[in-house]
C-alpha cells in the first residue's frame, strides 16, 4: 500500500508540539481590525490548542 500523503493545507495551518498536541492560530485577526477593539486584538494573539474533537481528523491529514 502507498504512504499516505500530507495535507498540504493543514500542514501550513498547524503545528505540532514535542509532546504531540496540535497548535492552530485564531481566527478573526486578519482584516476589518478598525472595528475590533485592542483588547480583542490582543486577546486573539499567539497560538492555541487545538480541540480534542478536531485532533483525529487533523492528525489522518497530517499522516500521524
């Protein structure tokens, strides 16, 4: 049976820790920022986890 091939898009989205967990940007800080407040911009900075009910999905995508 071939390998399985990565998910182009998904991997340029997420990350992958040491440990194993995923790690995906915020959504909403790209455009229309006059409207946002800074504490809302400040608030969607950095990265976050991604949750346990994506994790499957996203780990067939990436060939985990």
């Amino acid at each position: 049976m071939p390998k399985m091939k990565t998910h182009s898009g998904t991997s340029k989205r997420i990350r992958v820790t040491g440990s194993g967990k995923l790690r995906r940007q915020k959504a909403g800080r790209r455009h229309l920022m006059e409207k946002k407040s800074n504490r809302l911009t400040r608030r969607l900075e950095g990265t976050t986890e991604l949750a346990k009910t994506e994790a499957g999905r996203v780990k067939r995508l990436l060939g985990i």
